[in-house]
C-alpha cells in the first residue's frame, strides 16, 4: 500500500516521499523482513542521511548478523552532522 502512495506522489513533494520511503522501510521490520528494510535503509541513507534511519540500518545488520556492515553502518551513523535541535529527535 505504501508503494502506491508513493507513486501517487509528484515529485515536487520531495519530503512527503522522503517520509513514504522511511515508512516503507520501517514497514519491513514489522513485517520481520530484515534483508529488504536494510535495503530500504540504504538507499535513505545514500539520499538523506539521518540518526532515526542510520540506528535502524545499523540494527537490522546486527539482526541479520552481518557484522561488516553493522561496523560500517554504526561508524557511518558517527559521521552524521549533530543538530542542534531536539525537535528532530522525537519519537514518531
């Protein structure tokens, strides 16, 4: 369902896809599809990277015990600017 929302999307709805894209992705872990949320991850992260879709990449790695890619997605998420404001850290 989320990926035809997120074709009814225009593109100049950058955010709102953006946003789809992440539900999508939290979509597989329910779903305890781990191999496609990380996938999902990869491609947010490549695009936008951010600390709520790097901990969840980082955690499905560890779920699938992929310990490369944890290492690597754990020092990526290091790399990731701090932001000063706490209105981006509130759980959704």
């Amino acid at each position: 369902m989320y990926r035809m929302a997120l074709d009814q999307i225009p593109e100049q709805n950058a955010d709102l896809k953006f946003k789809v894209r992440e539900n999508i992705a939290a979509t597989h872990i329910l779903l305890v599809q781990y191999a496609e949320a990380a996938q999902a991850y990869e491609s947010i992260m490549q695009e936008r990277p951010n600390y709520r879709s790097g901990l969840n990449l980082l955690l499905c790695y560890h779920t699938l015990g992929q310990r490369d890619k944890t290492r690597k997605a754990f020092t990526d998420l290091l790399k990731i600017p701090f932001l000063s404001s706490d209105d981006d850290y509130q759980a959704s």
